[in-house]
C-alpha cells in the first residue's frame, strides 16, 4: 500500500507495523495520553531520534524477548526470521512513561488500560473476564447471541492482518465510547492519511463469524456477499 509519507516519514521508517506506527502518531496527535509498542532493539536509535523530534519519553522494558519479523508488529517484513524485541512506553511526559512501565512490570492491567486511555467500562469487562480466565482468546462469544450488527470502529479482528481503529477490546458490540474513539481516529485518518482510512473502512466493514468451539472467527467481506459461508453455530457480527 502506498501511504504518504510526506508526514511523520521517520515514524513510517521505523519499519514496525501500520498500526503501532499509528500509536505514536495518535500520541503525537494528542488522540492518545500514553501508548506502548513492540520494537526490535537495533530500533532503538530511531525511537531516540523521534522521540526528541516530537518532545516525547519513553523506557524501554527490562525483558527482551522475540519475536517473528512477519508478525503483525512488524507486517513491513516479508520473512520470518526472529527478532530481538523490547517493550516501548512512550508519553508526553516522563512521570506517566514511568508509571507505564511499572504498572505493565507489575501486570496491573486496570492500571495499565487507565493510563492508555481505555474507556472504563472495557477495562472493567477485560478485568472480569480475564480474572475468571475466559479470554483466552479475546471475542465477543460472552455477550452476543445469533446475529448482531456493530459499527465497523469497533471492528478489532483484523489486528493480526495490521487492521483496526482500536487499541483495546471494545466490552460489547455496541460500547459507545469505544465507537467514539474509533470514530475519532478514523476521522483523522480520513484528514492525514486518506488511503489508509479508505483501506481500513473496506476491509472493517465485514461480517465476522464466531465459532464457540473452536473459537475462531471467519470473515464474509462485507463488500462481496456472493462469498457466503455456512457455518453452523455460528455467532455472526455485521460491521458495518
Ligand atoms: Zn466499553
């Protein structure tokens, strides 16, 4: 995908993902307070550069760890060689880059979803779940019941494919402050980077389909009905 590369070009550089890429330009932006993001450490250098460039903080996580190139954190990589990685807490000011780093040291994840911006109901959901183990893998199988209709902002099942407005799993199909987030991003979007906000709202725009067993979901574009599946059992989100 051509993106234009006019603005913030070195963000574009750092050879991450469209979306992590977005998470600092978000911040930069004033759309977030806070972000983290998954870095390969011989990156460091240019986070140092943007990071004095845009008057951001930032520290880096203690634990390496790696990572595939061709993951979604690093979707600009066409093959799959492993990568030395650390975790990047980046704000406007080094108390809350300090705080970041803590609370994700000590796993405190209401904490961690305050600082980020997280509306308060989706941190409360993602707490509850996640304390009686049931989000293994994050889906909406807990509240939907056949067939439901949902706005494409709060479209959070293509992450893995570098798609998706959100950083944050929405609490329910229709969380309107998740949709006012997304809503805001994509408007930005629409202003800054004109192609991605056209690619995003095509490939968001789908039917999902969530299969309780296995607990996978397949996805009907939304643009091409013709491809229908037949799944049985199936939970089905239109976002539209
Ligand atoms: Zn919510």
């Amino acid at each position: 995908m051509n993106i234009t590369k006019h603005k913030w070009s070195e963000i574009w550089n750092l050879n991450t993902s469209k979306i992590q890429s977005l998470e600092l330009i978000y911040l930069i932006n004033n759309l977030s307070s806070c972000c983290r993001i998954v870095l390969k450490t011989t990156s460091e250098n240019d986070l140092i550069t943007i990071c004095y460039n845009y008057n951001l903080s930032f520290k880096s996580s203690e634990k390496v760890f790696y990572i595939k190139t061709n993951s979604y954190q690093h979707s600009t990589h066409n093959n799959s060689e492993s990568i030395k990685c650390r975790e990047y807490y980046i704000s406007k000011k080094d108390e809350l880059t300090l705080l970041l780093k803590k609370e994700f040291q000590n796993n405190n994840h209401f904490e961690i979803g305050e600082l980020l911006d997280y509306p308060s109901c989706c941190i409360t959901f993602f707490k509850r779940y996640f304390a009686l183990g049931q989000l293994n893998e994050m889906n909406f199988n807990h509240f939907i019941n056949g067939e439901t209709n949902s706005s494409f902002y709060l479209n959070n099942f293509l992450i893995e494919n570098d798609i998706g407005l959100l950083s944050h799993f929405p609490c329910n199909t229709n969380c309107v402050e998740s949709e006012r987030i997304g809503l805001e991003r994509f408007t930005f979007l629409e202003k800054e980077f004109p192609e991605i906000a056209k690619e995003f709202k095509k490939k968001l725009r789908c039917d999902i389909y969530l299969n309780k067993k296995k607990k996978h979901f397949k996805i009907n574009d939304f643009n091409n009905p013709k491809k229908n599946y037949k799944l049985d059992n199936c939970q089905i989100i239109n976002f539209k």
